[in-house]
C-alpha cells in the first residue's frame, strides 16, 4: 500500500510523518508512486526560497537526477531485489517533500530561517539516506542506458562528499536578527529600513505576508505552550519572533492589503457546498467525548481526536489508540489544521455556532499572556505601543484608521498588549475616531476599545475621557452592523464594574436598543446584545427598564425557535434573573414560559443551561404567587428532571434543585393537611443556596 501524499495534511511544520511502503507492494506501483513524488518534489523548483536555497536547489537537481533513472526502469523487468533499495529511496523522497513544502510554506519564512541549521542537517541527512538507498539497489540487474547509471553512481559518492552547510547570507542575516532582538530587549528604536532589509530577505514585502508570519508563529507558540514537556527556549524565541514581527507589521507597510485576497461569500457558499455534500457530522466529532473537536489532533496511527479529550486518555494511564487498541509507540500528537478548517467551515455552512476551546481563540488560550514570553518582545511591544498612540494622535485619517486596526490586533491576542496599548494612551484618540465620518475607522476603533475593555484599567480610562456617550451613539447609529454589535460587547466589559452599570442604563435609548439589536440582528448581534444585557442587570435599577422596553416576550419567543445553544442559554441567564425580583417573576409568567423552561430543563443538553432553568424555576416558585407554584405542581415531570439534576448536574444546580424539591415537598404536604397556600420562606431559599 501506498500512502497518498497530500501537502494539506495538517501536519505541524520540520516534521515528517513518511512512512514505509507495504511489504507486498508490486513494482509496477512503486515505481510509479516513486516518480509522482519525485515530479512534485521537482515542481519546487519555479518557488522562492527564503533560506537555504542552495541546498534546497542542490537537493532538487539530485531528485531530478534519480527522476531521470527511475523513468527509464521497466518495472516488467524490475528484480525482487530491487524492491529494498526503492522502498528505502521512497522514505527518503517523502521526507525531502515535507521538507521543501517547509521551506517555502507561507508565513514560515523568518521561523525557517532561525532554524537555518537544523534545516541544512535535515538536507545533509536526506541526501544521504537517497545514496545508502542506491547502495542497496541492484544496479548491475537492472536495465537502464549506461550513462543513466553512471549518473547514479556519481551521485552516490558525491552526496558523501557535500557538507550541505548552512549559507553565508543566511548566517549574516540571522546574526542581525539577534542583534535586532537585542536592540528590543534594550528599548532601543530601531530605524525603518533597517527592519525592511531583514523582511525583504525573507521575502514578506506586504502588510498581508507580515500578518502571515506572525500569524502562523502564533500557532507554533500555542503548540508549545500546550505541550506536556514544554521547551522554554523555544517558547522564547517564538516570542520575540512574534514582537518582531508584530512591530514590523506596525511600522513597516502603511497599506493594509489582505481585503483584496478574501473569497467573497458567494464563493464560500459554492465551495463549501461541494465540499460537504457527501459529510456527515460525524465525521467532525472526536471518537472519544462524540462531540465536535475543538483541537483536532492526528496521532501516530493516523487516527483523530479531539486534543482535551486524548490528553486525558493518555493521563488516565491509557497507552493504547482509543480506535485500534494497538500501542502506541509514541505519544506525539500532530495538530490536524485541514480537519479543524472543514469544522469551522462546515458550522458556518449549517448555521452552527463554531466550536471553540477556552479562550479560544480560532487561535489560542490567552489567558497565560499577562506577562511577556521574552525581553524582547517586552520591548517590541511597548515600541509599537508608543508607535501607534502618535499615529493615532498626529496621523492623517489613513494613517490613524491602519493604527486602530493594529490595536484591534494587538489587544485581541494579549493581556500585556492590551497593557501597554492602554499605558501608552490609545484609549482617548481611539474614543475621537468613533465619528460618522469613515464607516471602517469607526469600526476599528471601536473594536479596538472592545478588546480594550477586557483590561481592568480601560475601562476607568474609558469612562473618565467621557467614552460612554460615543460607544452608545456607535451602539444605535454604528454605520456598520459590526460596529454596533462591537459596542454591544464593549458595553458588557464596562458593565462588569458596579458603579459603571448604572451609568450606562440611565443613558437615554441605551436598554431599548439594546432589545431591538436582540429581535432583529445577527447571531453575533443578538450574542453580544444578551450579554450585555445580563450584565447591566446586575444592577438591580435596570430591571425595571428592561422589562419596559418588552425585552421578556422576545427572550421567550428565543427559547421557543432559537436552535443556537449558546443564545437559549444567555436568554434563560437573564430570565432567571429578572425573576429574582417580584415584578419580573410575574411579567415572565404572563408570557407563558414556565412549561417551555420546563421542557428545555428535560430535554436541554447543556449542564449550564439546566443550572439557569432550574434558578428560573425556583426564583419563580418564590417570586410568581399561585399562578407560578400551580404550574410547578402540575407537571409531572418536573420532579424526575429534579431528582436527575441531584446526581448529573453542577454544584450550583445541585443545591438549587434541592432546595425547589425541598419546597415542592412542602407544598404538597401542607396541602394534604388542607391548606392550600403554603408559607414561602425566602430567607431559607437564600440559605438553602
């Protein structure tokens, strides 16, 4: 059997998942999966290099040459013999494939270039493997044109001979990449052209290809951070790679150009059609959990699993594929990125809400971000820190519009960015961009005070330079949708501070907008209009306002329709906590919810959603009067789905259950004694919690 070789395996970067051929396999169907690989290896020739080009090059012609001998074998004519030596040069030649779609794999240039020597030895190594591979072959039985096999034998004794050493430009730009890091770890600002002439060697000449390298560098950081053994030199340099990068992106390109590279919907729509028409939805969920993945990883028998879920099969003491039974004779685990795609392309297709791991981050877990992974990238972030604020402080509309667009980047992929961004003064000329005079600087700025605001000192930065008035008028008037749902979520992180909640609810039109965004915008829209929405109710004097501006029937009309976990769980949050007051217990019950939040808590598969029916339900036993306790009392369910919750659910939900049961039980008793209106004890159900 012959593995076919895809370049979009999903594999990570400088590894090299080949594999033998079968023992069985004829030589008809060697040699010709030997020459296909070969005619892809060559195909590399017509791209750039952006390091070790000459040893790449000089690996290329050597397969070109092999290319040539194994086009002119008659596998008819072929001896058993021979089968040794190929399968051993077919090894070989999947690696170098590996390797040179490496070299040239986009945004891995500046990371492939520090690795400069590891990539030579790789290509000294491989050279040779084809040589012991030749010198097993059974030249003399096999019948090729004499100068064929001349061509053979030169190559064998010349590959022992070539160093394959690392090249002299190569070393020199290296040696001035340290030298810049250096320059960063000492706060020093370095000049402009300086930086190009490193980017220029590596051939990142666009905003786009700069974003690429931090981008993929971002992933290579968030591997190692998420390994068992985790290697500190290497999450080092990765960082400071990252600043680099980062600063560069900052200062280096005044146009940002990756909108002109974006499929438009309709292309997305069409392709994505043709990829899932024969997928099911089992093919993204993990084997192990029967959910989606979140972090496809492939293991070493080629099998996929969600990455939580092997990690705490392997923890369990499990030493075996959960699939084959077979041992494992390694643990690695290879981040399966086309398998994570196709989910994400596949939720967007069917209109599920994407999956994403804690703090997701279609990228990475940001939360160990606080501090910076080296010096030098401490110091290339407060550089372009201070960059940005006079960009944005003495910059044309152009240039302030591209600096709210980095700090939009910046303070979405780190806590110490957004530190720095907040202590270098971004924050009021961000708040000066929220005009109605550009739609996309407006919402740049706007998404960059959103990320902002997930830092605790903005948000006091925000509020003392007057920010509420601007982020409001974004929220009702925004000139695009994004903005408004981008203020929508600003307004949740400025409502996580008490005294800020009721600032923001006494603004004029903020609650009512608030309620329109929820009946009539996006999944993101009405995602983010919830949670703010939950947030200000945090504040006890928005309840009455929210009830106001008719925001429950909606809720209910949600939890009636709604297919979207993620919205019936924000809507039951705020429910239940309107219903802790006694004017929206009742306002939820003229709405008909009880039996629709009782048929979600038997049917809802969310641990947090049945939490927050079963705090609607109890809230409203204590809250709603005879009506709420009579609807309780006639369902015969509702007590099974209780008991359920005593054994299956959280903590929270445990004690809450108990307590309704607890009450139920109460009521049922004093009734068989003939009284019909049992005395309700709120300061025991505040213990009970």
């Amino acid at each position: 059997m012959i593995h076919k070789f895809s370049s979009g395996s999903g594999r990570r970067i400088l590894t090299y998942p080949a594999v033998h051929p079968c023992e069985s396999i004829s030589p008809l169907a060697l040699l010709a999966s030997l020459i296909e690989l070969g005619n892809s290896i060559c195909s590399y020739k017509s791209r750039p290099f952006s390091s070790n080009r000459r040893n790449a090059l000089d690996t290329l012609r050597n397969v070109g040459n092999l290319l040539v001998f194994l086009e002119e074998i008659d596998p008819s004519d072929l001896p058993d013999s021979a089968l040794l030596g190929l399968s051993e040069l077919h090894l070989a030649f999947q690696k170098i494939r590996y390797l040179v779609e490496d070299c040239t794999w986009d945004g891995s240039h500046l990371w492939m270039l520090m690795k400069a020597e590891r990539v030579a030895n790789q290509f000294r190594t491989l050279n040779r493997s084809m040589a012991i591979a030749l010198d097993v072959l059974p030249l003399e039985l096999i019948q090729v044109p004499g100068e064929v096999k001349q061509l053979v034998k030169l190559f064998a004794r010349q590959s022992r001979k070539v160093q394959f050493e690392v090249d002299r430009r190569d070393r020199e730009v290296i040696s001035d990449m340290n030298s810049i890091l250096g320059e960063f770890d000492g706060g020093a600002v370095l000049r402009r052209h300086v930086l190009i002439r490193v980017l220029k060697y590596i051939g990142v000449t666009s905003w786009s290809e700069c974003n690429g390298e931090v981008r993929f560098l971002d992933s290579e950081i968030g591997f190692e951070t998420s390994r068992e053994e985790k290697r500190a030199k290497e999450i080092v340099l990765l960082s400071s790679l990252i600043g680099f990068m980062s600063y560069c992106r900052c200062v280096c390109f005044d146009l940002v150009d990756h909108e002109a590279s974006r499929p438009s919907d309709a292309q997305c729509c069409s392709a994505t059609g043709k990829i899932f028409g024969n997928i099911s939805s089992d093919d993204f969920r993990c084997p192990i959990s029967l959910e989606f993945m979140v972090d496809p990883v492939t293991t070493v028998t080629g099998h996929t699993y969600d990455r939580s879920s092997i990690l705490k099969w392997f923890r369990a003491g499990n030493p075996i594929c959960p699939k084959t039974g077979k041992r494992l004779t390694s643990k690695e685990l290879i981040p399966n990125l086309t398998m994570r795609r196709l989910i994400e392309q596949y939720c967007a297709e069917n209109g599920i809400p994407i999956p994403e791991s804690a703090g997701c981050k279609k990228n990475r877990d940001i939360t160990g971000t606080a501090i910076p992974g080296s010096r030098a990238a401490e110091g290339a972030m407060k550089l372009a820190a201070r960059y940005l604020a006079g960009e944005l402080k003495g910059g044309t509309l152009s240039e302030r519009n591209k600096a709210a667009y980095e700090i939009r980047l910046l303070a979405k992929s780190s806590i110490f960015n957004r530190s720095c961004l907040t202590e270098a003064g971004t924050i009021p000329h961000l708040l000066c961009l929220l005009s109605p005079d550009d739609a996309t600087a407006e919402e740049n700025a706007i998404a960059a005070l959103l990320n902002l605001s997930k830092h605790s000192r903005s948000k006091a930065i925000i509020v003392e330079n007057g920010g509420l008035k601007p982020i409001i008028e974004v929220l009702k008037k925004g000139l695009k949708f994004e903005s408004r749902q981008y203020a929508a979520a600003t307004i949740f992180y400025l409502a996580s501070v008490e005294e800020y909640r009721k600032l923001i609810g006494e603004i004029p039109g903020t609650i009512p907008i608030l309620v329109e965004m929820v009946r009539d915008g996006t999944h993101r829209g009405k995602k983010n209009a919830l949670v703010a929405m939950f947030g200000l109710l945090m504040d006890k004097t928005n309840h009455k306002r929210v009830l106001l501006a008719g925001l429950v029937p909606l809720l209910v009309e949600l939890l009636k329709s709604c297919d979207r976990e993620d919205l019936f769980v924000d809507s039951l949050a705020i429910l239940s906590s309107l219903a802790e007051r006694r004017e929206g217990a009742v306002a939820i019950l003229q709405a008909g919810t009880t039996h629709t939040v009782m048929e979600i808590l038997k049917t809802c598969t969310s641990r947090t959603g049945k939490e927050y029916c079963i705090a609607l339900l109890l809230s409203l036993y204590i809250n709603g009067g005879q009506e709420a306790i009579a609807d309780l009392v006639r369902s015969s369910s509702l007590m099974e789905s209780l008991y359920s919750l005593l054994s299956e659910g959280t903590s929270r939900a445990c004690k809450k259950a108990s307590s309704l049961i607890k009450l139920l039980q109460e009521f049922y008793e004093k009734s068989s004694c003939g009284s019909l209106s049992p005395i309700l004890w709120q300061e025991q159900f505040v213990h009970a919690w």
